[in-house]
C-alpha cells in the first residue's frame, strides 16, 4: 500500500500543483468476492467502487461503515433508489 501511495504522489506532482492528499485510491470491486474486498480493506484501501448495485449491496450491508463507497459508471434509473 505504501509502495501505491508513493507512486501516486509522485504522478500527482508530475501533472499538477495539488497534494498526494488530494487524490484518492479507490479499489474497483466489480465481480470480486467479500474476502477479496476484505483482503483489500486490511491492505489500507479506504475507498471501494462497484458498477452494479446488485452486486454492491450484500458486501455493503457486511462490511458496512469502514470504507467509504462509491458507484462508478452509469448507473440505472431504477436502481438509483439503492444508492440513495
């Protein structure tokens, strides 16, 4: 984790005048297991995206609170209500 901290800091300074706080990792889940995303949790991943609500929902309701989600992608009218 520490190794992908630094490499993303030194992109960021690259490219802009902003700080590596600024910038976030964020570990897209699509199609992985609950232990594969609890593997990435203990690893210091604090932020987890999914594509499907579907699929989000039973590995939200279990890990719940200790990372931050988000939906990446377009998501459909009709599952909007999930995610609100």
């Amino acid at each position: 984790m520490q190794l992908i901290e630094e490499r993303i800091g030194t992109a960021v300074k690259k490219i802009r005048d902003r700080l590596p706080p600024e910038v976030i990792l964020l570990a897209a889940a699509k199609t992985r297991t609950l232990e594969e995303v609890e593997a990435v949790i203990q690893a210091g991943v604090s932020h987890i995206g999914y594509n499907y609500v579907q699929e989000a929902l039973p590995i939200m309701e279990i890990i719940g609170d200790r990372v931050k989600w988000h939906m990446i992608g377009h998501l459909q009218r009709n599952k909007a209500g999930y995610v609100a």
